[in-house]
C-alpha cells in the first residue's frame, strides 16, 4: 500500500460530509442528489409522522408532502451545522400540524392495531398496541411543543442541539420542554390508570 493509497482512505468523506455535498447538489437542481437525501430521511420521517397522526396511510401521505414541500423550499436552504434532518422533521412537524387543523381525525384502537405489524402472539401484539395507543393519546395531549421535543428527542433521537436548532429555542429550553412534557405524560398517565 502506498502512500498515496493511504492518503485516499483517509480523505474518504463522514457520512455528515456526504449528506452535505447531496444538499449542496439538490439546492442547484440536482435530482438525484435530492433522491439520495430521499432515501437517507424517509424512514425517519415516516416515524416522526406516523407516530404523530397514528394512521399508516395519512403518515405515507404527510410524508410525500414533507418531501415535495422541501423540494420547492431547497433553493431558501441554508447549510448550517444542524443536520439536514432536522429541516426536514420541522418541515414534518409543520405538515403534522396543518392535517390536524383541516380536519382531525378519530382512530379507534382497533384501527392503530391493524396499522402496526404482528408477530403472531396476538394477545400480546393487542395488549401492545393498546399501551402504544394509550401513550400515543397521552403525548397527543400534550402542547405542540412538548409533542414536538418528545417525538424528535425519543422516537427520532434526535439530540438536544439539533431540535433547539429546529424549534428556534436554547438547548436549555428544549430541556425544560421535555422535563415538562414528561412530568405531565406521568401525570395523564397515573390518572388514566386510576
């Protein structure tokens, strides 16, 4: 191995750096690279968002809408030191909002445990979906903001810096948020079970 071969490896770009030339190349028009950040985020996204709304088709939808309406913001984008993720799951956020004010949308548990997948133990699989539909309820009544600081923090893992980036708050205020949040979802939760 020469030293040239070695010198490549070491300049072989982080996965950061990676997502930042395919941000680079999509706010200039790039297809492919907005299909490569496509492919990177959707998982995530769908997550954020199904979690969200609780219903596998409006979460595929929202999610479509996520992307088509970062496509059309991209060229506004600007590269910062929060991930590209983040963007888009304030973007998730926003859409999850404005399907709750067109029209809110009841879902019967039993409709949540046919959206979730079964591993054949189906009273085990049930008495899950009914406590993930509880704790669904329960951070659903929480405030939009501490909704928001839970599911990015929790189910997306998200770390502290970047949801302040997204939110526009202080790393310390995003703290507060989740330390709220959590102390009411015990409390709506202790009084659920009593």
């Amino acid at each position: 191995m020469t030293a040239l071969d070695m010198g490549d490896r070491l300049a072989e770009p982080t996965p950061a750096e990676r997502e930042a030339a395919l941000v680079a190349a999509a706010i200039t028009g790039d297809e492919g690279a907005f299909a490569g950040l496509y492919d990177l985020h959707v998982d995530r996204v769908y997550r954020h968002v199904v979690y969200r709304v609780g219903h596998s088709q409006d979460a595929e939808d929202l999610t479509q809408q996520v992307f088509v309406q970062a496509w059309r913001a991209l060229p506004r984008y600007r590269q910062t030191q929060t991930p590209f993720i983040a963007w888009l799951l304030t973007i998730a956020h926003n859409a999850v909002v404005s399907f709750y004010r067109r029209a809110k949308p009841s879902i019967s548990i039993e409709e949540a445990a046919l959206d979730w997948p079964s591993d054949g133990r189906i009273e085990s699989t049930t008495e899950i979906n009914v406590e993930h539909e509880r704790v669904r309820r329960a951070i659903l009544g929480l405030k939009r903001d501490q909704q928001q600081v839970l599911t990015m923090r929790f189910l997306e893992d998200v770390s502290y810096r970047d949801i302040a980036a997204a939110m526009g708050r202080t790393e310390a205020n995003v703290r507060l948020i989740q330390h709220r949040a959590l102390a009411e979802l015990r409390r709506r939760m202790a009084l659920e079970e009593d």
